[in-house]
C-alpha cells in the first residue's frame, strides 16, 4: 500500500504533521478494530428506488445471496458516502449519466456496510459533521470561531489532507474483492482514497463545490472539477499551505468538466424553463421549492419562508413543495412553528409511487397549496428533490451542490465558508440570486420572484444559453474520462 501522506503532489508533509496522521489512524484502528486482513464478500443487487429509472445496482458487502456477476466492459463504480445530502445527489447524477451512454451503474456506499472498519471511521466523522451543521446554524459564536475557520481554511490545508490518507487505509479492505478493471467514481474523496489504496486501477475523483480544498485530493486518480475557477486553484494548489507556494499538481491530474447533472434534467432544461415562463405570464401559482439536506439545519429560516409565502399560497399566487427528505421530526417541528401548515398541506409521506405521481402530473398539471414530501429511505429522501425540481419554478437551498442545478434558484445562507464560491459562481453563471445573509434579504428575494417576472426570466434564459456550451455535461463528462482511462 502507498503511504500517500508523506508527500502529495511532489509536497512534502511535515514529520509532525505525518506523525499526528500516523496518530489519528492508530486511534481509530483502536476503537473500532482494524479489518485489513478480512476478506469480505462481494454481492450485488437491484437498487429498489433507482433501480427502474436509472439501471443502477449495489454493491454489498455481507454475507449472504447475491448475484456477483459485474459487467466488466459497461460497468462503472459511483463511490460515495452519505455525509449530508450532496456527495448522494452526485452519486445519482453520476448513475444517470452512465446509464443515458448505455453504461451499468454500480453504487457502493462506504457508510453501509456495517460490519466494516471503513463504515465505522466514516460514521464518526460523519456524526460530527452533522452536529457541527446543527451547532453552526444555533450558535453564531460557535460558527464563527469554529466552524467557518474549519471550512474554509482548516480543511484546505495539506496537513488534513495527509490526515484523511491515513484514516483511507482503514476503508481499503472493502475493495478487496471488486474486480480491479471496473472504473470508480469517486463523488466524496474518501471513496476515491480508498479506491487507489484498495488497488483499484482506473478512478476519477469527482470534487464538489466551488472553494478548492486540500481535502478533497486523491492523488492518483483524475480530479474532476466543476467550475473554472476551482480549476485554477486547484492546479497551483492555491493556499493550501497558507502562503507558501507548492508545486502544482500535474496537468493530467485533473480535468474541467462542468456541473454534475441528471441527464434528466439536462435533457429537459430548456422545456422545463419554457413551462415555468409560461406559468407566470399565465398568472398561475409561482411555484416555491424548500428542500432541507441531511445536516437537518436551518428549520428557522425555513419557517420564516413558509410564515411569509402562507398569504400568497391562501391568494393562490404561490405554491410550495417542502422536501425534509429522511427527518420527519423537522415537519413536525415546521408545523408546530407555523400552524397554518395544518390546514393547507397535503402530505406525501413515505409512498414513492405517489410521490412519483404527484412529480409526472404536476409538470402538466395545475399545483395549489402546500405539497410536504417525506421518505424514510434515503435514496428516495434525496431523488424527490430531483424530481421536483423539473415542475418547480424556484428553488430556495443553501448554497451547497444543488447551486449547480439548472433551476432558478434563491439561495439561503450557507453553512460552512466553503459554500458561499456556490451561490457566487451561479449569480455570475445567471442562474441564482447572491446568497441571502439573513431572513429580512430572503424574504426580499422571495417578494421580487412573486411580484416581478424579471428574474425568473433572466434565469431561465441564463439557463438555456448555459446548456448550449455544456455547462451542465459534467456527469457525462465524467462517465467518459472514467471508461476512458481503461483506454489508455
């Protein structure tokens, strides 16, 4: 196994720094074991969500029945995590775009094989981040001591880097048995480590966001980048030793591709951005979507929202959707806090097959009212965002992944220093507002798109223009330079 901590890029890591990555492995090895000799059983089987739409399949490793019979020349790995919402939403814009080119989808979630010493690492870490979202949208004290500085400049340092290096060792063990020839996917960085670590030949690196970061490099694979910006920073390694200039990363270590998006919703951008304009000249409910990520965060200013757009969606000028994807205790806590919702919502709670009917018939259909959708499993949680998305007007999100969508989109305040290059990229692509600092500016963005036609039109016009010059081909992109490394 490469020790992939002692130097990055050509950039040597400090003895202590490497020491204290040495550290924080041994610590985990201690607390939840070190499987690295184990040899797990491989399966795969039917994706029960998107299994029918998008021919994915996963990958398990447990004991028990299942098929093992990967497709070696049309089957590509989407590595992920669940660590919130976002690294899933590539995940399914990865499988979208594999499947539409005629390639087999596998997903193989680091976070759910239970057994493992990868799952438990990647747990722990990803339990922390959550409460830290949480914490972050209570305490301004907290998030600006803390969790803005860990964000924005902790996690681009190359000292964390090193860090999580060591801590992929522990998650290689869940490769052993994949063949070696099949391309990964990696849509968080831990799977795209422990891929190279795990002797995977042909990975790709698929970076999210719009801050470029040390921690998300696997030096080794492809890295795949979303915005030009990002690009350049990431070549020079920009900051990512404070003010000390680093060699760069090689040329072929990383590829511009565009945003990662469901073909779904590429094919369809200028078609669904045709029926929202429509819509508003016809004096139809604008139609509001609020969709809460896994953190579970920002329910107040969520509640804000709906408190301002309950008069219009009474007057039938507004219409909302309210994804809490797999948290069903923050509907309850948004009832509570708003008791209007009672009386106005129509709830689609934990019926995929209704929820799927309710998305087919409201892109030709008329929508009233509040619309609360909920799904105790997760890929559902997070695919009826995407497919909301096709028959709402305005998305209202922080501005994290789905900044890169094409939809108009309102953005909230972010969570975490990282997101806000999102909301500043999409305003300067024409698809988004700036990011809304608080409630009184939210509500001021909300006022504009209902009473005006001027910024829905901007946006979606920005939208069509952005698709003609692939703007949103980064999942197809992706694919492509996956399966074409085996060509090499």
């Amino acid at each position: 196994m490469t020790d992939r901590s002692k130097m990055i890029f050509g950039n040597e890591i400090g003895s202590g720094a490497y020491r204290k990555a040495v550290r924080g492995k041994q610590k985990y090895a201690k607390k939840y074991g070190d499987d690295s000799k184990k040899s797990y059983p491989v399966k795969l089987v039917g994706n029960a969500c998107l299994g029918e739409p998008l021919g994915v399949r996963d990958i398990r490793v447990e004991e028990g029945e299942g098929d093992s019979s990967f497709d070696l020349d049309k089957g590509v790995i989407v590595g992920n995590i669940r660590m919130g919402f976002g690294h899933y939403r590539i995940s399914i814009a990865m499988a979208s775009a594999a499947h539409a080119l005629g390639y087999t989808p596998y997903w193989m979630d680091l976070n759910s094989f239970p057994e493992t010493t990868c799952t438990k690492v990647i747990g722990a870490q990803n339990d922390l981040y959550s409460m830290g979202s949480r914490l972050s949208q209570k305490s301004r004290l907290f998030n600006k001591l803390l969790w803005e500085p860990l964000n924005y400049e902790g996690f681009r340092q190359l000292t964390y880097n090193a860090a999580d290096q060591k801590n992929a060792e522990l998650m290689a063990t869940v490769f052993r048995n994949i063949p070696k020839e099949l391309p990964v996917i990696g849509t968080h960085v831990w799977p795209a480590q422990a891929a190279l670590h795990g002797g995977m030949k042909y990975v790709v690196n698929a970076i999210p966001d719009n801050w470029p970061m040390a921690l998300h490099l696997s030096e080794g694979a492809v890295h795949l980048i979303q915005t030009r910006q990002s690009y350049m920073g990431y070549r020079i390694l920009n900051g990512m030793a404070k003010k000390k200039v680093l060699k760069p990363m090689p040329a072929d270590a990383l590829r511009y591709t565009g945003h990662y998006i469901d073909h779904e919703l590429v094919f369809n951008a200028e078609k669904d951005c045709d029926a929202r304009l429509e819509r508003k000249r016809n004096g139809e409910p604008m139609r509001f979507l609020l969709t809460i990520g896994g953190a579970g965060a920002q329910k107040e200013l969520f509640a804000a929202v709906i408190k301002y757009l309950i008069p219009a969606i009474r007057e039938k000028r507004a219409a909302l959707y309210i994804n809490v994807g797999d948290y069903k205790q923050v509907w309850e806590a948004l009832r509570r806090e708003v008791p209007a919702l009672n009386t106005l919502s129509t709830t689609h709670f934990g019926d995929w097959e209704n929820t799927k009917s309710f998305c087919d018939a409201a892109l030709g259909g008329a929508v009233e009212g509040v619309h609360a959708f909920w799904h105790e499993n997760i890929f559902e949680a997070v695919y009826c965002t995407n497919l909301l998305m096709r028959s709402a007007d305005v998305l209202l999100t922080k501005p994290s992944e789905l900044a890169f969508y094409p939809i108009p989109k309102l953005f909230l305040k972010r969570i975490g220093g990282h997101e806000k290059w999102g909301a500043i990229h999409s305003a300067e692509v024409g698809d988004g507002t700036l990011e809304c600092q608080d409630i009184p500016h939210t509500l001021q963005m909300v006022k504009l798109f209902l009473e005006e036609e001027t910024l829905l039109r901007e946006m979606c016009e920005a939208i069509k223009i952005n698709k003609t010059i692939g703007l949103y081909d980064g999942a197809y992109k992706a694919v492509e330079i996956a399966m074409g490394l085996k060509q090499r």
